[in-house]
C-alpha cells in the first residue's frame, strides 16, 4: 500500500507517509458563518470527508479539525445591515440581529447542510472567537521574530512584514514584487502595501462586542491569523495535512503559511486543496444568476444523489455543473440501489442472509483511492461490481452475489454516499412490495420466453403506473422506486 497525494506546496505527487505512524492529523477551512452555505463549501467538506474515510479504512486514526470563522468584516457589515430601515437581504435573513447572533445561526445551517450530505463531523470544529488569548502569542511571537509590527499610524492594527520573510509567496510560486500593489501607496499605517493585518484596531461605529483587549489596543484577529492559531493549539506546530478550496491558495493559505514558518513552526506538511464547481463552464456568480445552491439540488434530487454528484469528481478537477447533472446522478445512484435492493431480497430468500460490510474493496478500487483520490476510477470499479454481482444473481451464484454485495457496501461507506440523509422506510413494506415486484417481474419474464409482448408491455405499463421503474439489461430486469 502506498497513499500518494498531490501537493500544492511542492506542485507534485509525492508518497504519503504520517508524521506519527498509524495517526493522521487533518485541519481543513470551514466556513466563515456570514451567509447560507454555498456548493463551494459543501464540495470542499465532502472532498475531505472522502479523504478522512479512506485513510481510516487504510488503518489510520484520523485526527480532523475544521475551523468555523466567526468573526469577520461580512459578517459585520451583514449585521449592522440588518438595523437599517430599508434592511432587505436573502430570505430567512434576521431584522436587528447581533453580530453573534447572525453567525451562530448560519453556523447552524452549515452544520445541517454537511449532516444532511453525509459528512462526518469533525474531531473538533473550534471557533475563531474561542481562541483570543493564543492570536495574541503567535502576534507577539512575530512582533519578537521581527516579522510583523504595530500600524505605523497608531489605528492599533498589527500587520506581518512580507518582506521580512524570503520565502513568501512560495506555496503560490509568486515573487513579491509581482503581486497586486506592489507600487501602490497605502495610507493605513503599512511598511508595505501587502502587509496583511494579524489584528485590526477596533473603528468607531463597530459594535464593542466585535472587539477584545489586547496590547495593542482593543480590535479583532486577522482572518489568516486565526487558521494558524486554532490549527497548532489542536495539532501541533507541524501537522501531516492543511485543506481547503482552490481560491483559498491566494491570499489566505500563502499568509497562513508564511506566518506560522515566520514563527518558527515547521507547520503543514501536505497542502491539499480542492477545485472549483461551475455552471456550464462558466464561473458561478450572483451577479450573472448562474449560482446553484445545495438547498436547491436538495430540491431536485434525493441527498444521496446530491452527495453522489458533488463527490463524484477528482477532487482537484473542476467539478461542472449542467441542468442534466443531477439526473445521470440519480440514474446511477439507481442502478446501485437496483442491485443492492435485488441481492439483499435474493440472499434471504436463499437463506445467505446479509450482515453487512467485511471491509473488502476491490484491488482497482483500492488503487484509485490510493492514487490521490481517483473517485472516478474508483466509481468506475463501484459500478463494474454492480454489474458482476446482477450477472450472479442471474445466473443463480449466490456466493459471488454476497461478495459483491458486501464490496459495493463498503465502497459506499467510504464514498459517504451510504450516509446521506434517506427517507425513513418501513422495512416491512419494503419487503412486501419486492416480493410483488419480483413475482410480477418473473411472470413478465415468462411471457417474453413466450414472445407474448402483450402482456409484458401490460405487466410493464402496471408497474410503471405504480411508480416502479423496470430497467432491462444482458443481466435480466432490474427495477427501482421513481424518484419524486
């Protein structure tokens, strides 16, 4: 076995081996809680559930720290929005609600959106607002290492020196003097105009709650600041994985870098980030209406659909959102059911009862997830075991039937597409409607050998009519609840 990741830092694939043998530590950006989560988020979230459960199937014990942001200038300014008179913003928005308050319930609605999807919770998923007192030391570290300093027009903000640190720009394989504002002048206080603030000042007219001590005047962190305290109280100063979005490599991961290594701590030694979802090629934006939300996708297909759709890329692709999308997701997710709802009724009328996973994946499926997560390899050898295991049923091999059954099980666990929300369902009748369905299908079938199409045209068009979709293939009939 040899887990092999892409690595932004390094921009290759390099053999994943844990800093301590047989323990995984994983930090990864949450959301900063100021509006409903968008499908960037969600993606992001399942990319590195993924990631979490194969390493644990691997053997590892994964310790995962995803952080919330709390705090922040959208944040701010959606709340101070919502006293004004003409206050309008997305529905479920609140009239005079707090800073904290506003933050908390969208928190709420991330948490329900990631549960819903099937992805785990995090070991621990600390807040930005609960860890003050360990921004001041890593601020007062670089102050002491010569790598940030005080406004120079006493506002209070503190900002990280860039130029005091060779090495930044080096994750996104920038030169300092290329970036955005290298002559511009900057009438904040700055050395430089790319300084960025590892603490802002408290302003007048922000709500005194949004402020704390410190030694350089009451203020707020810095966002990049945050990530980097919260990760090393959790995970140490050098940690095996840091993930997050494509857009995050720029500024906030190159900050993040440059000022934990500027404090001596050697920190990530994997940078993992995950691409970008558009809309028809097109980069989704407000402003053009071209945005889909999950609430939305939730709207049009099943969770385990929307999970299955939003994982089914390589991570690090860009993952292209198209209005047929979610029904080729929905047809796969089908075919899976299909065989998984055929074989669990087969196997117990056989009396080769099912008692769930062994923790057998295929070899191909095992190499694809090994090979920097290539989910679509990996669906690839789901689906080929799909078709093998309806192909022993058909022929009467039930114990080739259970072992593909309990290998599309396992994949599913570790794709977390078996742990999305699903509709509670009566066993009972469950099983009540597959033995009619079966013997329906068996005197369709019998009327094909007969070539009376008539009637399997009748038995078809009776079944379609309840709302149960017959599929036939080289393997027999496969058939499926419609979906909506």
């Amino acid at each position: 076995m040899t887990l092999r990741f892409y690595d932004t830092a390094s921009a290759e694939v390099r053999d994943f081996v844990p800093l301590v043998p047989g323990k995984v530590s994983l930090y990864y950006c949450g959301a900063t809680v100021q509006g409903m989560p968008h499908v960037g988020h969600i993606r992001s979230a399942i990319a590195f559930d993924q990631l979490t459960r194969w390493l644990e199937y691997r053997g590892f014990r994964v310790t995962v720290v995803r952080n919330v942001t709390d705090i922040d200038d959208k944040i701010l300014a959606k709340s101070e929005a919502s006293f004004h008179p003409d206050f309008e913003q997305e529905p479920g928005a609140v009239p005079e609600e707090e800073w904290w308050a506003l933050a908390y319930r969208y928190e709420q609605e991330f948490l329900k959106a990631y549960d819903t999807l099937g992805v785990s919770r995090p070991t621990y998923e600390p807040r930005a607002t609960g860890h003050i007192p360990e921004m001041h030391a890593l601020i007062q570290q670089l102050i002491d290492r010569g790598h940030a300093y005080p406004a120079l027009d006493g506002s209070g903000d503190v900002y990280f020196d860039v130029r005091s640190w060779n090495k930044y720009g080096s994750l996104t394989r920038q030169k300092l003097d290329d970036m955005q504002g290298a002559t511009d002048a900057d009438p904040r206080g700055k050395k430089d105009p790319r300084d960025f603030a590892l603490w802002k000042g408290h302003k007048e007219g922000e709500p005194t709650t949004a402020s704390w001590v410190s030694p350089w005047g009451a203020g707020r962190p810095g966002w990049h600041l945050e990530c980097s305290a919260m990760v090393t109280k959790y995970l140490g100063t050098e940690f095996d994985i840091h993930g997050g979005g494509l857009d995050l490599r720029f500024p906030h991961h190159e900050n993040e870098m440059a000022q934990s290594q500027a404090a001596g701590h050697a920190f990530a030694n994997f940078w993992m980030h995950n691409g970008m979802v558009t809309y028809q090629g097109e980069k989704m934006s407000k402003s053009v209406g071209n945005t889909v939300s999950p609430a939305e996708m939730l709207e049009l297909a099943p969770p385990r659909v929307v999970r299955y759709y939003l994982g089914q890329a390589q991570y690090r692709s860009v993952l292209d959102y198209q209005p047929t999308s979610l029904q080729e997701a929905t047809a796969a997710v089908e075919r899976i059911d299909g065989f998984i709802a055929r074989a669990v009724r087969a196997l117990s009328t056989d009396g080769s009862l099912f008692f769930g996973s062994h923790g057998t994946v295929p070899d191909a499926f095992a190499a694809a997830m090994d090979d920097d997560l290539n989910v679509p390899q990996a669906l690839a050898s789901l689906h080929d075991t799909v078709r093998a295991g309806n192909s022993a049923l058909t022929a009467g091999d039930f114990p080739a039937a259970r072992q593909a059954l309990t290998s599309v099980t396992d994949m599913l666990r570790v794709l977390g597409i078996s742990d999305a929300a699903q509709p509670a369902v009566d066993d009972q009748a469950t099983a009540a409607l597959g033995t009619l369905v079966e013997a329906q299908l068996a005197a369709r079938a019998d009327a094909r050998a007969r070539k009376d199409w008539a009637a399997s045209d009748a038995i078809r068009d009776t079944l379609s009519a309840a709302g149960v979709v017959v599929e036939d293939n080289a393997d027999g009939a496969t058939w499926s609840l419609q979906r909506g």
